[in-house]
C-alpha cells in the first residue's frame, strides 16, 4: 500500500495552522506537476494526484493553495474547491470564482510545453 502526504495549510485568526493529510492508495498513482499562463496572473504550477477514485489538482489561488477535487464532466476533467472550479481540456483550462463581480467571466489559460 502507497502513502502520499499532501501538506495543507490554513489561516485562523492570524495565526498559521497547518495540518497534514495522508492518502492511502492501493495499486499505481501518478502525480504530475504541469505549468499554465493565464490571462492577468503569473504563470503558475498544478500538482495533479491521480489515484483512482480520487484525482486531484492542488492550485496557487490568491497567496493560499487550494485542493481541488474532479467532479462529473461532459469533456475534459472539472475539479471543483469550494467557489472555485479548475476545468481543463487537453492543454486549455479555465479558472472561474463563482462569487467574483456579475461580468466577471472565467480566467483562460493555457499549458507551458518544453517542446522547442
């Protein structure tokens, strides 16, 4: 049986509380580390843990790291934290915030290949 650790950290009342999770997985998983640019943001890097059932992209949102979690999709692979939704299809996704201003669409981005 594998042990993945994923680190999460939260801010409660000023003071930094972390916490760590532990994922007992059976059989393979596969963990990929993949760079975006998107409209009006640095570029960033998402941490993808894939272990079925459970697939997972850690994101940079604002100064905290979220865990997002896949739900069902017609295409591609929607993941979802709280008011935010992570939805990726080939190299494109989006990042929406579901309580940003009326107006206020999703955020394009675009995956970074190495390839020359």
């Amino acid at each position: 049986m594998e042990m993945l650790p994923l680190a999460a950290a939260a801010m409660m009342g000023g003071v930094d509380v972390s916490a760590q999770i532990v994922l007992s997985l059976q059989g393979n998983f596969e963990r990929n580390v993949v760079r975006y640019e998107c409209e009006g943001l640095e570029p960033f890097a998402v941490d993808y843990i894939n272990a079925q059932p459970n697939f997972l992209a850690i994101l940079p949102v604002g100064n905290q790291k979220l865990v997002f979690v896949s739900t069902i999709a017609a295409s591609g692979v929607r993941y979802a934290s709280g008011r935010y939704e992570w939805w990726t299809k080939g190299g494109d996704a989006t990042l929406t915030d579901f309580t940003a201003a009326e107006g206020t669409g999703p955020v394009a981005c675009l995956e970074v290949t190495e390839t020359p």
